[in-house]
C-alpha cells in the first residue's frame, strides 16, 4: 500500500504562533528516511532547491539528506496530519 504523499504547504513564519506551538507540541521525531516516504518528491525537490541544497543536478554541493542541522518529525498542524523539517529554526510544514 502507497502512503499518501503531503506537499509543502507553508512554514511557520507564514503561520501563526498557535498554529505552529501546537505542531511543535504534537511532534514525534523521525528519520530522514520516513520523512520522504511521506514528502511529495517534486514538492521537496523544489524546496531543497530554494534553501540552496543540491538536489543531485549541481555537483560538489551540500545535500539536505547530509546536513546534520535539519531534524524533520510528524505531528498535527490545525488538525491535520503532517511531516515537517527544522532547517535554521525554521519549521516547513507539508500536509
């Protein structure tokens, strides 16, 4: 059975401090790996590639999946099942 994948969907300068407290508090930490089992691959791609990170197209830079400062986990954002990454104390939030 194929999980249902989440697309990005914000971040939490563009939420509000309840919505992302109650995330936080919500939230499970969980591998790199279990995160892209659940992250929309393209919606991803297009994130890593706006924080700069080599998506595999470019050579010789830092890779997201490397990057020992980004931690991702599961939780519930405004009631939602989600996944999100930590990346310079900023959550992105996929739903």
């Amino acid at each position: 059975m194929r999980r249902a994948h989440f697309r990005y969907y914000t971040n939490c300068i563009g939420s509000t401090m309840e919505l992302i407290q109650a995330l936080t508090a919500s939230a499970h930490e969980i591998t790199r790996r279990t995160f892209v089992t659940y992250a929309d691959p393209d919606s991803l791609r297009e994130l890593e590639r706006s924080l700069a990170y080599d998506t595999g197209t470019e050579r010789g830079g830092l890779r997201m999946a490397n990057d020992w400062a980004v931690s991702y986990y599961r939780g519930t954002y405004d009631g939602r099942p989600c996944v999100f990454f930590v990346h310079s104390h900023i959550e992105h939030i996929f739903l």
